[in-house]
C-alpha cells in the first residue's frame, strides 16, 4: 500500500486518548481503494487539474489503480493523483456542497509527493473531532472547501460525511488546511505546540504529567 501522511499509532506522551489505540488497531491499516474494488460499483474520483470521472476500480496495485472510466476506456493511475471520491451515484448531490477558497486555488499548487512536506494532521486530533462530531472545513490543496463531520480515518483517507450525510473520502496527502468553525487550525504544525486534543474529555493524563 502506498504511504501517505500521518503519525504512527502511539499513546501520547503525557497522557493518552481512551479508545484511540483500538480504533487504529480495527481501522488503521484500511484503504478506501480495497473497499472500492470489492464493491464493483462506479464511484467519481477528483482528480488533480480538476478533472473527475466516474469510474469503477479493475486493480488496486500497490501505487497506482487501473479505472474503467465511464464504461469505455480503461486508464491507469497513481493515486497520489486522486484527491477524493465518493460513490457514482452521489455526484449531483455533492457537487453543490462542495465550494472554493479562490485564494488556494490561485496558488496553483500541485501534488505533494514528498512525504515530509505534506500537510500533515494527527491522528490524536482526528480522533476526538470525530467522537465530538465536530463541525469541520477540509481545504484540499487546488481550493475545494468541504464542510463535515468525520465519520472514519485510516492512515490513508479520512471519511467526512456532507450535509444529508453524503459521504465522501478525502486522500490524507490532498490536504491543505483544516480548521473548525472558530477557524482554529488543526494541522499537525500548528497542534504539536498548541496540543487540542489534551482538552477533550476522552483524554486522561499521565500519573504526574502536566
């Protein structure tokens, strides 16, 4: 499976989440991809250039997928090319929910292969906005704004689930910003000072811990 951006499963260092550790156990290593192919249906994927097709998955290779797209041609590509999809059906439901930070957009910013240098978000922030049914905005990296709650995360996507619980699966490496409704920024390079997650409810601090 193709690596994507996030910290590895691990308790905190002054305390820890309760019920983080057997979630990553059951959900971590799951890809959307796998789900997709097994499911043989048609699902619309965004692709950079702002490009979306819809399209059903032949083969889940190790970084790329092979697509029969819109049942005629058949293309491969890397996923790191993918910015999200959701099921075939959906896409008339989605595309208005879906807006633009024009700002983002004009910087005209491409896939990050690089690891490193990917807007990375911890998986300790992930999991209590999801058990807190946070309201949250998803800046992809060509603008898309998309506003919801998260519903799943594994160490490869992150399921957001739109107005009427429509659900659709953002790519860890598509991701440009995250902020809640405040406008509180909740990337990795903002948290690993400000530490959010030490403020939820489902974290219990360690026997002399600050």
């Amino acid at each position: 499976m193709f690596q994507l951006s996030s910290d590895p499963p691990q308790t905190g260092d002054m305390g820890t989440l309760l019920g983080l550790q057997e979630y990553l156990k059951e959900h971590y290593h799951i890809s959307i991809f796998d789900r997709v192919l097994e499911s043989r249906d048609d699902w619309v994927f965004h692709f950079y250039g702002e490009r979306i097709v819809r399209a059903r998955v032949l083969k889940n290779f190790k970084y790329d997928l092979r697509l029969h797209i819109d049942g005629e041609n058949e293309e491969d590509h890397p996923k790191t090319d993918i910015k999200m999809l959701y099921p075939g059906d959906r896409l008339d439901a989605v595309r208005p929910l879906l807006k633009t930070d024009r700002k983002v957009r004009e910087l005209g910013l491409a896939p990050i292969i690089p690891t490193r240098m990917r807007h990375h978000i911890k998986n300790k922030s992930l999991f209590p906005l999801m058990k807190e049914r946070r309201v949250l905005f998803f800046t992809l990296l060509e603008g898309e704004v998309i506003k919801g709650l998260i519903t799943g995360f594994t160490r490869y996507e992150i399921t957001v689930s739109l107005k009427g619980e429509i659900p659709v699966d953002i790519l860890r490496h598509a991701v440009y910003d995250l902020r809640d409704k405040k406008g509180r920024c909740l990337l990795k390079s903002f948290q690993e000072a400000h530490r959010d997650w030490e403020k939820s409810e489902l974290f219990v601090a360690e026997a002399g811990g600050d």
